[in-house]
C-alpha cells in the first residue's frame, strides 16, 4: 500500500497510539516513528469519561458505553491505516474511578491489545517529554492541564526535574467546585500552593499543554487578528493575556470573539482552564505563556526513539522528509544547505545557532514548490512551509523560512509579499530571508536545480573588495547575461562589489 504511494515515505511503518483521557480520548494514526512525527489519521470524542467523579467516584456511565463504541471504530481504523503497533494510554479517570478497572478489562477486549495505566508520575514524565521533543531547546515549566489533572515539570534542555500531579484537570476542579468559579479559584490557588517547583520558574516560560488551553489561545489569536494559525510554539505575552483571561475567567465565554469556533461540549471547561491559568501565573511569574501542540502521546512516541534519533533537530528531520518527498534532487538541497554556509562565511555574515538551522531548514525546502504554476510558486511553497506541522521552530523563525522560499520565486525586492507573515519575522530575519533568497536565484541558474555544480564553485577575493563567484573552466558555458544580473541583485542587497568570472577567463562584472 505504501509502496504505491508517491506522497509517502517509504521507509515508514505506521502505528498508532489511543489516548483515554478524562474529557476525550483520542486516536492519532502516525505515518511511523520519528524524530518529527506526520499524522496519517486523527479523530477524537469528547467522550466526558470523567464527570462526576469526585462526586461518585466512578466514571461517567453514559461514557463509559459512547467510549466501547468508539473503541471499535479506533480499532477497525488503525486496522484500514495499516498500523502495525498500536498503544493504548489511560490517565487520571480510568486510574482514579472505582470502576476504572472494569473498565480497561472492556476496553482491552474490544481494543485487543494492552491498555498502559500511566500513573501520576508516568503521565508527568512523558509530558514532559512532549515540551522536550517540541522544542529546540525547552527551558521553563511545562503544565499539561487534561480533563482530570493537572501535570507540572521542570525541563531544562533534555533534563527532566521535579514535577507533581494536581487534581486541577477541567472536569475536576467543575466538580470539586460544584460549578462555582469563585470556588474554583481558591481550590486552584490551594493545590497550586503545594507546587514548590512554580518558585523555579519566575523569568522562564510556561508551556501549556492540552486541549483546553489551545482552545484558550486560540480564541485569543482569534481576538487579536494573528496572521498565523499555527498553535505550536505560539508566545501569549503575560500582560496582553491577562484581561483575556480575566475575562474568561468570569465566564463570559459567549462574548469572546471566535467562540462559536470552539465544540459547546468543551466551552463550558474554558472558565476553569482560564482560572488555572490565571493562578500558575500568579505563583510562577513566568516571562511569557508558549503552547505547545505535544504532549503525553508525542512523548511517549519519543520515548520509543533511541537515543541518537531523540538527539536528531526536528526541524531539520521534517525539512529533509518534504526535501524527499517534493524536491527535483535532495543531493542539490543538501548542497545548498553546504554552499550558502560557505558563501555567508564568505561574506562575513556570521549566524546564530537558530539562524544556522532556520538556513539550513530553507535551504532543504528550497524546491518543495517546483510543480506549481511559476507564478504561484511562492505563494504556495510560503503557505506550505508557514502552516506546515513543524516542531522545533518559533513563529518568527517559521516566518523566515516561508519567506526566504517566497522571495526566491517572487524577487527580493518585491515589497507585497505576505505582509502578514513578515509581521511575525524580526527586521533581522527579513534581511536574512532576502539574503539567502539572493543566493538562491543565483546559484539555481547554475545548476537548474540539479547536483554536481555548487561543489565546484567557489568564492574569490579579487582585491579592491570585489569578491569573485568563478566556474570551473568545465562549466564555462554556464558563463552568461542572467546569472550576472542575479549576482547585482545580490550585490546590492548585501552592499558588495561582486563579479562573475571563470578560472582562467575574464570577470562579468554584477550589473
């Protein structure tokens, strides 16, 4: 099945994991396992497993049976997608509920296979994993606020400290506060007073985990007109959100702009979320609020990669997976992930660490958009790689990779350009975007997108501080009109006396 599937990477295997949480359960189909997972398939229910449980301490009957149904449907569809592993997860409700037992007994009849318990601490732990996969690196607290509970962790780069589980999830804390959103504020501020590791958090990030909160924020995308609605890596500034919340908070969701975007069967938990929300940062006083899209099931997928693949730059594995799957020649992006890096050192441009992978990123998806009509070329490969699935990557870094792809079909000086996506790149990342873009329409005259000619180009001083793009005398007839004129374009976007010359021949002066 595969096999015949151009769109497809061959090599992959998929699987598939169901998550039980206490408000949804979920079935996520991935195309296989890796460092950047692609989802095949994805369908949830907002089954409610776990309302009422303080009140009766088991799960919600009506739930309970919506859930067995659904459990044949994930079954047969894991089946059709040809997943050839699939891993059952349950969190706090079927841990919890004094018939959470029977339950999985159920479950793991109609699923065939398995179903993993996670406990508090396990649930925290592949969380955290989540934020550490998502992000390159993560630094602050990572909260994951579920249906049933809430998991805090303290992540620095790979490590994972200290971290507890709370009975702040959404459904929970309803009941616990027996509707009340004032109560649910003092319980939220109670429970919280009990995380110690919020004290380790002032002046670093919250990471916010779960369905509840990405609802959250996109509600506040939606109040502020963002341009981009990508939910990972999105940064909430603490100030501007707190009136938002505020707002939320009270219960007043119905005037929020953009509500009727959210299911009714999760509007109602959006006061609690907010409310939680509110508390953490009361307690933590982080520097700014960022979502993340991974969570446990991201994590636990993670923890099934070895070491040397958990180690691998997401962005660059999702980068080099739509080079194979839509470039004319990966082994010509490899080579200009190689050549621009030896022409900014060349120029003198010097990189940061991210700058260097936002480069290389781009310079992989450099031909993703090649099959499209020329002139909507730069449109499509821009809103390709704007709104593409990637980790590892913040908005303004994802705004400099769509635009240094749009600018090397459209032109570098073209000021109409996706007004919106420059809104969210700094003046820094713009003028590199138009750099790099000036180096690509150059060297692509050279090699017609294919490999073998950029390791046999090199840069020259000249003298005078003309710096000199020379051919081998084997491509001299590579020599011409047009990639002189791409070398001025370049020339003056980096402020540089530039010629085109080949070894043993006479220059072409940029004009």
């Amino acid at each position: 099945m595969i096999s015949t599937s151009q769109g497809r990477l061959q090599d992959r295997r998929p699987l598939s994991i169901i998550d039980i949480g206490s408000n949804s359960i979920r079935l996520v189909v991935y195309e296989g396992l890796a460092r950047s997972p692609t989802t095949l398939f994805n369908e949830k229910m907002l089954a409610g497993l776990g309302r009422g449980i303080v009140s009766t301490g088991k799960l919600d009957p009506e739930a309970v049976t919506r859930s067995m149904e659904e459990f044949r449907r994930f079954r047969a569809l894991s089946e059709q997608v040809g997943a050839e592993q699939m891993y059952v997860l349950a969190t706090a409700a079927a841990r919890e509920a004094v018939n959470g037992p029977d339950f999985i007994h159920r479950a793991e009849d109609v699923l065939k296979t398995e179903v993993q318990v996670l406990s508090g601490r396990q649930e925290a732990h592949y969380s955290a994993l989540g934020v550490i996969s998502g992000f390159h690196p993560a630094n602050g607290i990572a909260g994951d606020l579920g249906g049933g509970s809430l998991e805090l962790v303290d992540v620095d780069g790979e490590a994972i400290g200290d971290g507890i589980t709370l009975p702040l999830g959404g459904l929970r804390l309803q009941d616990m506060a027996k509707n009340s959103l004032a109560q649910a504020a003092k319980i939220a501020r109670d429970e919280l007073a009990r995380a110690k590791l919020l004290n380790g958090g002032q002046g670093r990030p919250f990471y916010a985990v779960g369905g509840t909160w990405r609802n959250l924020a996109r509600l506040y995308m939606e109040m502020t007109s963002y341009p981009l609605s990508v939910m990972h890596h999105y940064e909430i500034g603490i100030d501007s959100a707190t009136n938002f919340l505020k707002q939320v908070a009270k219960g007043e969701i119905e005037k929020v702009r953009g509500i009727e975007g959210v299911s009714k069967n999760r509007r109602s938990l959006l006061p609690y979320g907010a409310i939680v929300l509110q508390e953490i940062m009361a307690a933590m006083q982080p520097s700014k609020i960022i979502v993340s899209a991974l969570g446990v099931r991201e994590g636990f997928l993670y923890s099934l990669l070895d070491k040397a693949e958990q180690t691998a730059d997401p962005l660059i594995s999702a980068s080099e997976e739509l080079a194979r799957l839509r470039s004319r020649s990966v082994t010509h992006a490899h080579e200009l992930v190689e050549w621009t890096g030896k022409t900014f050192a060349a120029f003198g441009i010097e990189e940061t660490v991210d700058e260097a992978r936002y480069r290389q990123a781009a310079c992989l998806l450099a031909d993703i958009g090649w099959r499209a009509h020329p002139e909507y070329r730069g449109k499509q490969s821009l809103n390709i790689i704007a709104h593409a699935s990637f980790i590892g990557v913040d908005h303004p870094g994802r705004a400099f990779l769509a635009l240094a792809n749009a600018y090397r079909h459209e032109g570098i000086f073209n000021e109409s350009i996706a007004p919106e996506i420059k809104a969210l790149a700094t003046p820094r990342y713009i003028e590199r975007a138009r750099v790099l873009a000036a180096v690509m329409r150059v060297v692509y005259l050279l090699t017609a997108a294919m490999p073998g000619v950029m390791p046999r180009l090199k840069w020259e001083s000249r003298g005078n501080g003309v710096l000199a793009l020379v051919l081998p005398a084997s491509l001299a007839d590579l020599y011409g009109e047009r990639p002189a004129g791409r070398l001025a374009q370049l020339a003056r976007v980096t402020n540089r006396r530039l010629v085109l010359a080949v070894e043993g021949g006479p220059n072409m002066p940029a004009k």
